[in-house]
C-alpha cells in the first residue's frame, strides 16, 4: 500500500468537508455560524434525555443523580433544550460521560 485515505470517521463523510479556504472565506463573510454542525450531533445513535432544573443543577457541579432509565449511554439536555452532557446510566444513577457545557 503507498497511500491510505479516510473518507468517513464517526458519521461524518469526507463529501460533507470544507476545505480550509472554503472555511476561510465562509468565515471572511460572516457565514462560519451557519455551516458548523451541533457537537450533540456526534451522539445522535444514542438516545435522548430531558432533565430536570433540579438535574441540572447537580450535573452541572459534577454529581450523578438517580434516573429511572435503562443502563447504556444518553445525549443530555436541560429544560431549555440546551445539549449538555453525553450521560451513561448505570444502576439507577446518571453519570457524565463527557459536558458540553460552559463552567
């Protein structure tokens, strides 16, 4: 083999990527925004989860909670709507993964 390219890694198609100049002048006009994609969509095949304010609260200092959820690995989002962690459920108790928040 004298070359190896990728053309997807984690859902993501090389057909879908900008090239650095393509970036460059989406950011010179203003436009960058609209073409970045929401990091929860990295977690899509996981299912979704709603909080509570009170949940909220205590994952945002970095405490598990208990949640009647199955075991396996969820996208967290607050009341709001607002995406905040990657959380896996583990014997009734909710524990961050990875945030996505900001402290």
């Amino acid at each position: 083999m004298s070359a190896l390219r990728r053309t997807e890694a984690g859902g993501f198609s090389v057909e879908d990527a900008l090239t650095i100049s393509e970036i460059q002048a989406l950011a010179d006009a203003g436009e960058l925004e609209k073409r970045l994609l929401p990091v929860d969509r990295l977690f899509a095949g996981n299912q979704m989860c709603r909080v509570s304010s009170e949940e909220e609260k205590r994952l945002r200092c970095g405490s598990s909670f208990p949640t009647s959820l199955p075991d396996g690995d969820y996208r967290i989002y607050g009341e709001s709507g607002t995406f905040l962690m990657l959380g896996r459920a583990e014997d009734g108790r909710m524990h961050t993964v990875k945030s996505f928040f900001e402290v």
